[in-house]
C-alpha cells in the first residue's frame, strides 16, 4: 500500500486525488484555503486536447460526463485580427484538436473544482510549512497549525510561490517577463452580441498590432448547457453550479509598458468594436497582473518528494497552458503512482514522471513565455512579418496545418500498464 499525501488542492491536486482514489491508492489533499469555494477570480480555464484527455484519465465517468454536460464548447475556433479586425488567419477548432471530443472545453473555475472536490478527502485550512524524511523512509508534512501528517509519498501541488518547492529546489526560481497583462468579463448578453463579430462572439481570437500589445478574447458560453444538463437531472449538476456559470467573453490585453490608466487609452486607434468590448466591461472584474515564469530547472535526485503543475513549471497565461499542464502532469503521476502501490520501485517511478514533466511542463514554460514576447515585440518590423507570415498561412493549407495542427501526444506512451498483482 502506498499513501500520497498533496500539498495543494488547486486544479492539479484534486485532479491527481481524483485519478488515485479511482484506482484504490490512498490518498489525503491538504489545502490552505478555508473554504472550497475560495478559489481565484472566477476567470474560466480552456481545456485543451491535451488537458481534456488528462483529466477524462483522472475523473470517474459520472464526474467527467457531468464536466462535458456543463463546459462550454468554443465551436468557431482560433481567429488572428489586424487592431482594424481585418481577418489574418482563421484556424477551425477541428483542426485544433484533431477532431476529438475531449479536447477544447471552456469551463467555469468554481464549477470544475466543485466537480473536482467530489468524494475526496480533502483538509481544508492547513497550511503545509515543510516536510521532513523519516528513517523507515515514510515522509512527514508539517503545517503551519502544529498539525503533522506521514505518508509514503509527497506532492507538491501548492500552485506558483510553492512552500514544497522552496525546501525542494531552493535554487529554482520564477522571473518577471516584463510584460503586463490586464484582463476583464464582458457579459454575454442579447445585447452584446448583437454587436459582437462571430469569430469573436463564438470562439477564440487575438489581435495583433504592430507596437509593442496584443490582445485575446476567449468566449465562456457555458450557462446553457448547464441548465439544459441541470434540466435533464444529470447527476453532480445542482442549481448551485448554475448560479456560476453566466455567459461572458473574457478578454486580456497585453503590453510590455505599463497600462497605469487601464486599457482604454491605449487602443483609442483600434477598430470601434474593440474599443466597445473595453469601455461596456464592469471595471470590478478587470484585474492587472505581471507575468511571471518559472527559470529553467535542472533535473534533481529523485526523493519521495515531487512536484506538480504551478509548483514547477509557472507560465504566463498567454497560450493557455498552465492548467493543461497541471492536468497532463496529474494524470502521468496516478499512472506511476498506481503502479507503486501496485509494487514497481517508487524511485524508478517518480524518476521517469519527472523526466517526462520536466520535458513537456518547460516546453510549455518556453512557448508560452516566447508566445508573450512575440506578441508584445515592441519591433514593428516584427510584428508585421508575423503578420505577413499568418496570411501566408491562411494562403497555404498545410502550412497551416504544420503550423497549429493538433500535437497531442500520449504523456504515458511507453510506459508499462498499471495492473493490481494476482493474489
Ligand atoms: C488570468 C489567468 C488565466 C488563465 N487561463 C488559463 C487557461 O485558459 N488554461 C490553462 O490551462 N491555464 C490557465 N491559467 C493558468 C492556470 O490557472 C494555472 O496554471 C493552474 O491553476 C495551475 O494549477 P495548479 O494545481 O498547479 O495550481 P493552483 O491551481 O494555483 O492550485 C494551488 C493550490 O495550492 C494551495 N496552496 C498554496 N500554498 C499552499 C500551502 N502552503 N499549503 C496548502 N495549500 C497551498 C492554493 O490555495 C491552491 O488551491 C490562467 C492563469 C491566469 C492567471
């Protein structure tokens, strides 16, 4: 018998519980916030292929139907816009996710960690501190209320500042890019989209100028679907879900100085429609942020002491990869961890999750770091040779393709399947 004890109840964390209460190995979260509901700013996640089959591996089938009954489904796909929405290059969402039906949901926080927290058996208001490696080779978390907690293994889970990571890898470092972000939820009414564009209304768009911005638009229409899952009785859907979940397009504009007097002055040349989606968002839910990246780690002796999603590889929001990330890493990790206690070496196990995490997780770091340089590049010539290049791709079919076809790969290829031993 192996216990996990996470650090951390965050999208990684539960998804991670999830997948090892589904496969029998025990399993304690501990989370510092006092209530399940005390959770970020309510800014839906975009569940790609990648994440989408991650987290169908982690979830029981009731958890992860009632996932699909609730998530939006952004149907029009990935559209690049001059400031003068002039179409550069639309790329399909069939061609994104390959067709398949796990990839590209845009699904409510809150609603997924309702969905997430259900059955598990999670501490909230504890405060992992740092741990401590015991003789018998069990491990010990410590907590800021004097509380203690020994399991045979200890995950990380505990977001961008991680405690786990500080005492783990004290030298491994988040830096600032020097780009800001500023994002804001325009509601999603009758309304606005009677004046809304389809691309933008219906699916995924960026708009790249050619100074140093750029600026993304994300639809959350999820509230149908959720009535009508909520209306058909399917299970874990109650109404509390629906009071969560309401239809906005939530947008982020990004520049690499600062936008101190907010977003609106700065985009007073671009096209009329923009400059709406700005001016008509309530202020409260515009939020500022400034990116941050996890540096490059080099790989470290494996202990019973690992890492997952924010913890070790933090990324700036541009591509949306963070939570992805965290999901692939969740579903990779049950899978090593079920075949422990099922009986492979712990060490050999956790040794391969980390090799085949830290390959995948900086990559994502990397593109989505380069992706948030690119799009604020303060070089016009830049700008316009990306420009020129996606209308190239528009022009040319498999360019196209090459470009941002469907990558998924499966993180546990080659690796040994989990089997419970015969008795
Ligand atoms: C504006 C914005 C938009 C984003 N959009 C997307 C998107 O569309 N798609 C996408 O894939 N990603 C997106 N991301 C990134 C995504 O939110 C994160 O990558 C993801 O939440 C990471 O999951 P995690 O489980 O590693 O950490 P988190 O979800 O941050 O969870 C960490 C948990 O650990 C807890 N914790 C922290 N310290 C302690 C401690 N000492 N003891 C106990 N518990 C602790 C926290 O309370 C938290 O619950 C976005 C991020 C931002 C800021």
């Amino acid at each position: 018998m192996t216990k996990v004890l996470i650090a951390g109840g965050g999208v990684g964390g539960l998804a991670l519980a999830q997948a090892l209460r589904k496969a029998g190995v025990p399993v304690e979260v501990f989370e510092r916030d006092a209530e399940a509901d005390d959770w970020l700013l309510g800014y839906r996640i975009h569940v790609n292929r990648h994440g989408g089959q991650a987290l169908r591996r982690c979830l029981p089938e009731p958890l992860w139907e009632a996932f699909v009954a609730t998530a939006g489904r952004p149907g029009a796909g990935l559209t690049f816009h001059t400031e003068q929405l002039t179409e550069l290059l639309h790329v399909e969402e069939e061609l994104m996710t390959g067709g398949s039906p796990d990839g590209h949901h845009a699904v409510s926080r809150i609603a997924l960690r309702r969905l997430l927290l259900t059955d598990l058996n999670v501490h909230f208001g504890r405060t992992f501190e740092r741990y401590s490696h015991n003789d018998d080779g069990t491990v010990t978390a410590h907590f800021t209320d004097g509380s203690t907690a020994v399991g045979d293994v200890l995950i990380g889970a505990d977001g961008a500042n991680s405690t786990v990571r500080g005492q783990l890898l004290p030298d491994a470092k988040r830096v600032d890019t020097a780009v800001h972000g500023v994002a804001g939820r325009l509601p999603l009414t009758d309304e606005t989209r009677s004046w809304l564009p389809d691309r933008v209304k219906n699916g995924l768009s960026i708009v790249l100028p050619t100074d140093d911005e750029f600026f993304f638009s994300a639809v959350f229409d999820g509230r149908r679907r959720t009535a009508d899952a909520l209306a058909a009785g399917t299970h874990l859907v109650d109404e509390e879900m629906l009071d969560n979940v309401s239809d906005y397009l939530l947008w982020a504009f990004a520049t690499r100085h600062s936008p101190a007097d907010g977003v609106a002055p700065l985009i007073r040349d671009w096209h009329p429609t923009l400059q709406r989606m700005v001016a008509e968002t309530d202020p409260a839910t515009v939020h500022t942020m400034r990116f941050k990246t996890s540096a490059p780690v080099t790989p470290w002796p494996t202990t019973r002491v690992t890492l997952l999603g924010d913890a070790i590889h933090n990324m700036t929001p541009v591509m949306g990869l963070g939570a992805n990330t965290a999901l692939r890493d969740a579903a990779l990790l049950a899978h090593q961890l079920t075949a422990v206690h099922h009986g492979a070496p712990l060490l050999d196990a956790l040794a391969e999750y980390e090799r085949r995490m830290l390959a995948y997780g900086f990559e994502a770091v990397t593109t989505s770091r380069d992706r948030a340089y690119e799009f604020t590049s303060p070089n016009p010539i830049a700008k316009r040779a990306m420009r020129a290049w996606l209308r190239l791709c528009a022009a040319i079919p498999p360019m196209k393709r090459a470009a941002f076809g469907d990558k998924w790969t499966d993180d546990t290829a080659g690796l040994p399947p989990v089997t419970a031993p015969s008795r």
